[in-house]
C-alpha cells in the first residue's frame, strides 16, 4: 500500500501545525514554519504551502509562545478531539498512545 501524504495546506488549517509547535517544538525553543508566496498587493497566497524550515530561538530559555492573538483555541480544542477518538483504538492494539523508548 503506497503511503498517502496530507496536503500542506490542510496540515496548517486544520491545526496540526499550531499543536505542533505549541506542544512539541515552542518549548523546546523551536518553531516549525509554513510558508507561501503571496500576493503583493493582496497579500493572498499565491503558491503551494510548503515546509519553510525550523525557526531556531534554543538560546532562549522560555522557548517560543504563541502571542495571546495568534493562539488558537479552536485548533488546539480539534486536534485534543481527534486525539480523544482514535486513542481507545490504539492504545488496545499497542498498549500506548506515545510510543515509548
């Protein structure tokens, strides 16, 4: 079965990215970064969404925040319920949810 991958895109609007950074990466002084050529203009995208690279703030010893207006509570609150509907299933079949080292 050939791997499928999730469009770029769809990994920003749907909130993986914002739950990627705030949990995984922020803390570590890291921020993955999404990026698209836009519109001068309009400011409109105008290309592909793709992976820019990793902002790298680790001399910072708080780490990256969100600011109060770029947090998203709805984003955070669909990724938690995605995580709420598949981990009975997983944690059944692997005896876990994060795989342990």
């Amino acid at each position: 079965m050939p791997i499928e991958y999730m469009d770029v895109e769809e990994f920003l609007n749907e909130g993986y990215l914002h739950e990627v950074n705030r949990r995984f990466f922020h803390p570590l002084g890291l921020a993955l970064v999404i990026r698209c050529e836009t519109d001068d203009e309009t400011g409109e995208p105008t290309g592909p969404w793709e992976v820019a690279g990793i902002w790298d703030a680790r001399h910072d010893p708080e780490g990256i925040c969100f600011s109060d207006d770029t947090l998203e509570p709805d984003k955070a609150q669909r990724i938690s319920d995605i995580e709420d509907a598949r981990r009975d299933a997983r944690v059944e079949r692997l005896g876990y949810w994060v795989q342990p080292v």
